[in-house]
C-alpha cells in the first residue's frame, strides 16, 4: 500500500512538473476521444433509428389475374412459414376495391364504370426487425418474386437504405478519423514519458543503485500515463455532453433536422464507458512502448 501510494504521488509529481507538455497531451487525447466519441453516438443512433424503421417495412405482393386460389394459398403459407415475417395479410380482388373505396370516397363514382375490380389481389407483409434487415428482405423479396403468380412487388426500403449506406460511410470516416489521432495520441504520450525519463535519469540511477526492481522503477511512469488517458477519457465525456447542450439550446434549423435520427437529450452510457475506459488503454500503451524504448534497466534485478 505504501508503495502504491509512493508510485502515486510520483506519478502526479511528474504531471504537474512538466504542466505544458502534459496538459497539450491531455488536450490531445480528449480531443481524440470526443471524436471518437461522436462518431459512436451518430452510429448508434442511426442504428437505433434503422431497427425502429424496419418494424414499419412493409412488402405488397400484387397476385395475377389468372391466379388459381389452391397456388395462392400455398404461397401464402410459404410466405408466412419465413421467419422474417412479423404480420401477413391477402387482400382479394374485391378487398381492395372496397378499401379503395373506403379510403378515397371521393373517387368511388370511378368503380362504377368498371364490372370486376380493377384491382390486383395482393399479399402485404410485416417484417421483424433484425440486425441484417436489408440484406435478408432483399433475399426473400428475390425469392418471392421468381414465383410466377407474382406480378409485381412495392416495397419501402429506399430511405432506410440511404440511412444504412450512410451510417456505414459516417463510421468509415469516423474509424480513419479515430486511428490517426489515436496514433498521434500514442506519439504524444510516449515521448512525454520519454521525456520524464530523461529528466529522471539520476533519480533512476540512484535507485537502481539501492537495488531497486524494474517493476519499482517502472510503476510511476505506468501510473502517470494511466493518469493521462483516464483525464482525457473523462474530459472527452464531459465536452461530449456539453456539446450536445449547447447545440439543444443553439442548434437552430440544424437541430430539427437532427432531432429526426439523433437523440440529442441523452448519451448512451455505454459510450461514456467505452471512453473512460479507452483513454487509460491509449496511456497505458504509450507508456510501455515508452519505457521498452528508453528505460534501460537490468532486467535481472
């Protein structure tokens, strides 16, 4: 306990000795972090406003004239065998009329001068969510239309779509964007410790001399570069929030445009977590890659 508390206290010796280049450091990984960090939060809300679409995706199959009833029922037991379907309706002919005619009685004079329905029968159907939604409804769609009592299919994935290929392309970006300045985080920290240790060279000495272990050596540089990524972690977290704040209260036009797929109120607690806890991996790294590189200590002692 002792010797922890002694690492500790050299550890924050070492921070505030060398302020500006600790604190350019900390400015650097927490603005790394809160990169990161936005780019998780519009990915994860695009997710979450994606799955909220795919329960209203809805697929209508238009069934042929010359359908015989036998064949449509066994497509409809087919259809409704899928797992991906949630709710399955058929509509004959005359359904659809008389829907028509329910919901735009306006033109029902139209239907007057037609015998039959001039209306396809048809088949419309719910799917569940699931987590490849699109790719799995484009197979069954494919599927279902090789049928031949299939004349035609109206489904409504295109804006869905255009979100999905956006999310993607949004964390593309946002990985690249996160590699390079974890890089330069990592580059930061590591010569910050490198440069603790060169300033600590006699101290070094000394203690090697006194028959101190590497572990003993070791440890407080360990511990500031921890001290290091877990401010910059939770700083990230805090600039996070503020800045969602401020765009709630500032955001304008630009704010009801986002307030239809981003939920500005709240971040996911998972996002803060994965921030605290990356900000201490990114220091930690640095700082063995550091002391691997510049500590030369006699590994037997």
């Amino acid at each position: 306990m002792r010797f922890l508390f002694q690492s500790l206290k050299n550890a924050f010796e070492n921070f505030f000795r060398n302020k500006l280049v600790n604190f350019l450091s900390l400015g650097i990984i927490s603005f790394t972090l809160l990169v990161l960090g936005i780019f998780n939060m519009i990915s994860t809300n695009l997710n979450r406003y994606i799955s909220r679409f795919s329960e209203n995706i809805e697929a209508i199959f238009y069934i042929r004239e010359n359908a015989q009833s036998e064949h449509t029922d066994r497509l409809l037991r087919h259809i409704e065998e899928n797992l991906l379907i949630r709710d399955i309706r058929y509509f004959s002919r005359e359904d659809a009329r008389n829907r028509f005619a329910r919901e735009f009685p306006e033109l029902a004079y139209i239907l007057s001068e037609f015998k039959s329905s001039p209306f396809p029968a048809s088949i419309e159907v719910k799917f569940r969510e699931s987590q490849n939604i699109f790719i799995q409804i484009e197979s069954f769609i494919k599927e279902i239309r090789q049928n031949p009592l299939i004349e035609s299919v109206q489904l409504n994935t295109d804006w869905a779509k255009k979100i999905d290929r956006a999310k993607k392309f949004i964390g593309l970006i946002g990985a690249f964007l996160s590699f390079i300045l974890i890089f330069v985080s990592i580059f930061i920290i590591f010569n910050v410790i490198k440069l603790n240790i060169f300033y600590r060279q006699d101290e070094i000495r000394i203690l090697k001399l006194v028959g101190a272990t590497n572990f003993y050596i070791r440890v407080p540089f360990l511990i500031e570069g921890f001290i290091l990524g877990l401010l910059g972690g939770v700083t990230a977290g805090l600039l996070l929030f503020s800045l969602l704040k401020l765009f709630a209260t500032y955001g304008g036009a630009a704010l009801d445009i986002a307030r239809q797929v981003i939920d500005i109120k709240s971040i996911p607690m998972r996002i803060y977590y994965e921030l605290i806890v990356a900000g201490p991996a990114v220091g930690l790294f640095s700082s063995m890659l550091s002391l691997k590189r510049f500590l030369k200590i006699n590994p037997s002692s």
